[in-house]
C-alpha cells in the first residue's frame, strides 16, 4: 500500500513537471515565422546566456542574468549596439555611452533594482581582468533591472559581485533556461508569475538567412493577451481590476541580438520594434515601468577595435529597404518570449509571505480552445 502511495506521489510530480512547457508545446506559435533551432537567443551565432539563480530562506528570491554577445574580449572587439527607452522609470546604466558611441563593450547583465551597482562593479571587475585589458582605465558597463521587491527582500541587497561573475562564467550557447530563474527569479507579469523568456527568429535565405533572438525579463502589467486570445479579460485578471495582487508597475528588459550586419542606427529601429511585441501581449508601460530596449549585432566583420592605427574603418551594412523582415521577426520574438517567461514560470511565495501564482495552463489550453485557436 505505501508503495502505491508513493507511486502517486511521484506520477504527480511528474506530472506537475511536464506542465511546465513552453508555448509551441501547447501548440501556441506567435506570428508566421520561422524559430531557430532552440528559439532562443542564443539561435544568433556566438550569443550565450548563463543565470545564477538566488532562492534562499522564505524571504529571498533574485538573481543575475548575462548575455554575451560572443566568447572572447567584447572590450577589445565592441559590437555595434543601440538602446530605445520605452517608458524610463528604470535604472538602466550604462546608455549614454551605447548612445553616443553605437557600440557594447561589455556582457549584458540584468538583476534587481538595488543590484545595478552590484552588477556594474562585477563588469569593471570583469574586464580589468580579461588578457590584453591590462592597460584599461574606463569601461561602461550595461546593467538593467527590474523591481522583484513583492517576492524578494529587495532592500537586502543579496546579489553579490561573485553571483554576477558565477552568471557571465556559465554563460552558454544552446538551450536557455526560463521562468523563474536568474533575474526572472522574483518577478510577476500580468499579476501571474513572470521571469526570464526567450525565442528567436530565422529569415529565410531569400530574405538573407540572418536570425533574430530575444530574451525578457518580465515584470510589467497590462491586459495579457496571448497570441490574440484576451486571456486576461476572460480570466478576470488584468490591471486595475480587484483580482491583481500587486500594482501594474515592475519594468520589463529586453534583449535583441541579431547576426544581420547592421549598425546603431538600425539597431535602435529594430529595438523600437522589439517594443511592439509587448504591446502585442498587452502590456501598457506603466508610469513606473522601466521597459528598455538593448540591441546589438554579433556580425564579425563589423566589430568595432578599441585599439586602431587606422582612422578609417570600412565596413558593411544592410540597407534600410533589409530592415523590414527584421523588424517583423524582433516583434514576434519578443511577444514570443514573454508568453514564455510566463509559461515557464512556477508559483512562488516569498518575501512577508506574498505569494504569486503562475499562468494557469489548463486554463489557457481551454481559452484557446473556446477562441478555435488550437
């Protein structure tokens, strides 16, 4: 009889498992395109992610989050990079000199609110130590965040430079994790569970072959919709109704990387497009959303050298009448990878006992059921 017990007892959590999917295993595929590989971010040659995830006590839940755009100095070999502010209640450093410069010299980092200090630290730590940075004496590191404090005890400030440093030294290619891992690990979405999400984009060849991948970090709020499916209206849950547990303010990180030759120029129009795919799930960029943007191209031949004898730099870039497929791809990856975000998420209670609880699949199967969508 016991070991029937247990039998039970192992199925269910097998089964409780295997609901953790993410949104083409229910059969929900965002937009026309074609994903990569893994649909992920890292679908863009050279491109890693690595998380160090913080789950302590009853009162901790934070993290880190690195994406590089490729192995090796990214000091020494700068890509090109822009930044588009979607709504700037946030504490994104770092954007002035991605700005003026059109260019990214460090791993990207995403963490808590009270963590970008912790994280810029850990980036000039980083670098000063990379061979052939002996000689540095300046380096802008990129850091962004978003507000985990209703899950984490956000004025703890847990997040050390080590945890950074343990984030960019597992950075990998291949499969990403998602949901309540590294900086998603604290974060609520839609008043569901949210975190970290990913997808990309695969042009066909006729359309140059280039990939685009995102990755999100979501906290945000809105009225969820899902691939054109008003989930939260139908689920009674959406901002500014009585069923929200917290406001509709967070901020929300993406992501955008693509080996597509372009410039900064360009990569502030895709990341401007990346922004719709939010808008595409709902989301409103509330007052004190931080919701930002950071692009770059991993492509080789346009890797900017800090150290050159040469005043002029010949390199290639797509034309604008390129861009469109671009802008499409970024759009349906990002809205792809917030679903993600949410899907993969678990439940989770933390700081003061607050509590949130993930997407609902069963509901949602049943919604796109009730919509003919599936």
């Amino acid at each position: 009889m016991r070991s029937f017990l247990i039998s039970i007892v192992l199925l269910s959590g097998a089964f409780f498992a295997d609901a953790q999917q993410r949104a083409r295993d229910y059969g929900i595929r965002p937009g026309v395109m074609t994903p990569g590989k893994w649909n992920a971010i890292t679908d863009v040659p050279g491109v890693r992610v690595g998380h160090t995830t913080l789950v302590k006590g009853d009162s901790i839940r934070t993290g880190v989050t690195a994406i590089l755009p490729y192995e090796g100095n990214i000091f020494q070999q700068k890509v090109p990079a822009a930044i588009y502010t979607g709504n700037g209640f946030g504490k994104l450093a770092g954007t002035t000199q991605v700005q003026e410069l059109g260019n990214l010299e460090t791993p990207v980092i995403l963490t808590n609110t009270l963590g970008v200090a912790t994280g810029m630290n850990a980036l000039i730590d980083y670098t000063l130590r990379q061979k052939g940075n002996e000689n540095v004496q300046s380096v802008n590191g990129v850091v962004g965040e978003t507000n985990d404090g209703w899950l984490n005890d956000i004025r703890g400030q847990h997040v050390s430079k080590q945890d950074v440093l343990d984030a960019i030294g597992k950075a990998d290619t291949g499969a990403v994790k998602e949901g309540c891992v590294g900086a998603g690990t604290g974060t609520v979405c839609f008043g569901f569970k949210g975190g970290i999400g990913t997808s990309s984009r695969k042009l066909p060849a006729s359309l140059g072959g280039y990939t685009v991948g995102v990755l999100v970090q979501t906290n945000f709020g809105g009225v969820l919709e899902i691939d054109g499916v008003p989930v939260g209206k139908e689920l009674g849950k959406f901002s500014f109704s009585d069923q929200l547990l917290n406001n509709v303010d967070g901020s929300c990180m993406i992501v955008v990387a693509t080996d597509a030759p372009i410039d900064a120029r360009n990569l502030q129009r895709l990341a401007k497009r990346a922004f719709m795919g939010l808008a595409q799930t709902g989301g409103i960029a509330s007052n004190g959303s931080g919701d930002y943007v950071i692009a770059f191209s991993t492509a080789a031949g346009n890797r900017v050298p800090h150290n050159s004898t040469a005043p002029v730099q010949t390199l290639s870039f797509l034309h604008n009448d390129a861009m469109s497929p671009l802008f499409m791809g970024a759009i349906e990856a990002t809205e792809e990878a917030i679903i993600n975000s949410l899907l993969m998420a678990t439940s989770t209670k933390g700081y003061r006992g607050h509590s949130v609880e993930a997407l609902p699949a069963d509901k949602l199967i049943a919604l796109f059921k009730k919509f003919n969508r599936l």
